[in-house]
C-alpha cells in the first residue's frame, strides 16, 4: 500500500500520462459524437426504421472494421518498444507493414462484405423498409473501408511513439468533417440515410489522407532507413503478424457480442433495435472516453517494458488507474441522473424514448464494470502480449455462453443483463491473465 500511494503522488507520471491521455480523450470522444449526431439526425426524421437502418448498418460495417481493430493495438506495441529502443529503421518497417496490411484487408473484406450482410440481414428478420434501407447505407459506407483501416494503422503507430497530437489531428478531422456534412446532406440535401453513409466515407478519406502527410514530419525524429529487402522475407513479417492473429480473433469475438445484441434486438422490433442503438451510443462515449487513459497506457506500457524500466511500468498502471476509477464513476452518475436528456436529445419518436427509458439504469452501470476491461487491454497491447487477450476474450465469451441461453427468455432485459456479464468476465479473465503473468515475472520476457 505505502507503494501504491507513492506511485499515486509521482507527479511527473500524472504529466506523462495526461499528456497522452487528454488528446486523446478529446478524439476519441468525437468518435461517439458522430455516432450521436448520426442518430439525432436521422432520429428526428419520421419512421422508426430510418434510425434502426442506421443502428444496424453502422452495426455491420462496425463489425468489418472494428474486427480490423488489430491494425491499431498491434502497431502500437510494436512501435512503442522500437522508441524505446530508439530504434528508428523497425518504426519505419512497422509503419509500412501496418499500411500494406490495411490496403489488402480493405480488398478483402469489400469483396466479402456484401454477401455476408446478405446472411446476416436474413438471419435478422428485419421488417422490409428497415432491410432495404440497411443494404444502402451498409454499401455505401464500403467505399470508406480503405481509409478507415489505413486510419486504424496510422493512429497506433502515432501513439506507439507517444505523439498524441496525430492521432487528433487525423480523428477530430475525420469526425468533425463527418458531422458537417451529416448535416448537410442528410438534412440540407434531403438525401436521408445513405446521406449519413456518404458523409462518413468522405471523412474517413480526409483523416487517412492527414495521417499520411503527419508521418513525414514524425520520422525526423527517428532517424533510420527501411530495409526494403527485409519486407520480402517472411521472418520480417512474422511477429506483427502473430500479435494480429490473435488480437484479430480476439477483435472478432468481442465483435461479435455486439453484433448478436444488434441481431436479437432486431428480432424484438424496430422500436427496440433503435433504442438499444441510442444506448448504445452512451456506451460508445463512455468507452472511447476511458480509452484515452487505456491508450496512455499502452504507450507508457509499451515504452517501459522496451526500456526495461519496472518503477516507471508500475507508476503509469497506478495513476492510469485512479483517473480511470474516478471518471467512470462520472459516466455511471451522468447516466443514472440526466440520461433521460440523454435519449430525448437524439430522438422525438415517442415509442423508441420509452423503450430506451426502461433500460437507462444497465447503461448507468456499464462505466463501472467496463472500465477495468479497458486499462487491462492497454497494458497487454503495450506488452504486445496478443495470446493472453485471445485466450481471455475466448475464455470470456464460453463462460457467457450459458447465461446468454438461460435468459434469453427475459427478451431486452435478458440482453442487457447478458451484456453486463460480458463486461464483468471480461474483466476478470484479463485480470487472471495479468496476475500469474505479474507471479512469474513474465511481463518483460519475450
């Protein structure tokens, strides 16, 4: 304890991570934020359907390129260590590595991306307005896929360096020039939801091409030469590649939570998809603004551990810690006393309101049982340890399995309690994973 209070009191540690933290909070925030604006726009247009088209196209392309997510946690460990070591050629490698691999996937899954919303859509059961409307806007936003995954290598190579500024310049404009022109063409151009989908695309292209021209003012810091011969050979390729797989099959299934709260919340109408949708949005403010700290931590983490340095890893955990603990406490009291004002602000239809209303207090209890998942995901993507995340979200989703079947019975409130679990298991199995990995010293073994 007497440790844990002085490491707590280490001000140049709460300058380190707020350094990172507070850019990164305020872009990440506008990641919601669009979410929200989506939604009260579209929200306030006539028919439930238009707001669930929305929520379940978003929820599909989320699918794709969140599941892509590995682009970001896996460069950012890896680039992390590398300035540590201050080793500029391996940033140069990592950072090429991570935006072939973007362009590739983009191809990938575009191909794929139609015929498996196909499927999906059948499996949802949608009434025929939400169905259609959903295929236009889930198409639409394809085009934008590129962009977004060479967005998702950029901002962890970014924050593996601990430049925190990139990472907001490329999101705050990705997003900013996203709700202006939701705004425009969904409302001044009348072009409804694919109106949304087309803002989104543009914006996304506008971040990446951002991100691209900030690397060349960063790389000076770091001065060093690519081996290009080294990206023909496999053994070059193998470790970045190892940590994706595995953070790849943990991105999917997290992702697929998710999706299957999207797909039995369809099945309960489109009242109950487009409330769980503006709840949702909560959530996604509440993540988003706690993964500031979560990223301030990979990059410590990650330079720490390259560094070899133990007092300065256990200081960033400390004081990422209590920040986190104190601002999910604020989300939980924000929701719980104004999250009425919260739904009314995206949505006048009556019907999707009360719905969302009955279920404010689960989304009042999230903050606090999510936040401990977030910090943990931070130390073992800094630690580039992709195998404990794998085998924990694994873990994790077999032990869900039983409760998710015994209440499904209980229609939303089964699904939101099921929810709930996730997050507290996900929690536990991540810290497990954390102590015996702290019991035998491993954190800085390879």
């Amino acid at each position: 304890m007497p440790n844990l209070i002085a490491d707590w009191r280490d001000r140049p540690t709460h300058r380190r991570v707020w350094a990172l933290a507070a850019p990164m909070i305020l872009s990440n925030i506008s990641v919601p934020l669009v979410a929200l604006v989506d939604s009260t726009v579209v929200g306030h247009l006539p028919h439930a359907h238009q707001l669930g088209a929305v929520a379940v196209g978003a929820s599909l392309y989320t699918f794709l390129a969140w599941a892509m997510g590995f682009l970001r946690m896996g460069s950012t460990g890896f680039a992390a260590q590398a300035a540590g070591r201050g080793d500029g050629a391996a940033l140069r490698q990592i950072l090429l590595q991570g935006l072939l691999l973007a362009m590739g996937l983009a191809i990938l899954l575009g191909a794929l991306g139609v015929p498996l919303s196909g499927v999906a859509l059948h499996f949802m059961q949608p009434s025929a307005e939400l169905d259609q409307l959903t295929r236009e806007f889930f198409h639409t936003r394809l085009f934008g896929l590129p962009a977004a995954l060479a967005s998702y290598a950029l901002v962890g190579w970014f924050l593996g360096t601990q430049n925190a500024r990139a990472p907001l310049a490329i999101l705050l404009s990705t997003n900013l020039v996203n709700i202006a022109l939701n705004l425009w063409f969904v409302l001044g151009l009348e072009w409804g939801v694919v109106g949304a989908a087309r803002a989104s695309v543009i914006a996304e292209w506008t971040g990446a091409l951002i991100g691209l021209f900030m690397t060349r003012h960063a790389l000076r810091a770091y001065p060093g030469h690519i081996a290009w011969a080294a990206l023909a050979l496999w053994q070059s390729w193998r470790p970045l590649l190892a940590v994706n797989r595995d953070i790849f099959i943990r991105s999917l299934a997290l992702q697929s939570v998710f999706f299957l709260i999207t797909v039995q919340g369809a099945r309960l109408g489109d009242a109950t998809v487009a409330a769980n949708a503006l709840l949702l949005n909560g959530l996604l403010l509440t993540a988003h603004a706690l993964d500031g700290l979560a990223h301030a931590v990979e990059a410590l983490c990650g330079h720490a551990i390259g560094a070899r340095d133990r007092e300065a890893l256990r200081r960033s955990l400390v004081v990422a810690c209590g920040w986190s603990l104190l601002a999910s406490v604020g989300f939980a009291l924000l929701f719980l006393f104004a999250g009425h004002l919260f739904i009314e602000m995206q949505t006048d239809i009556q019907s999707v309101r009360d719905t969302a209303f009955v279920y404010l207090p689960y989304l009042a209890t999230l903050p606090l049982i999510a936040v401990w998942s977030y910090l943990l995901d931070g130390l073992f993507i800094g630690a580039t340890r992709a195998r404990e995340m794998r085998n924990g979200m694994l873990l994790t989703v077999i032990l869900l399995l039983p409760f998710a079947w015994a209440l499904q019975g209980l229609g939303n409130h089964g699904l939101w309690i099921t929810f709930l679990l996730f997050m507290l298991l996900r929690s536990l199995t991540l810290g497990a994973f954390a102590w015996y990995l702290r019991q035998h010293d491993s954190w800085f073994k390879g």
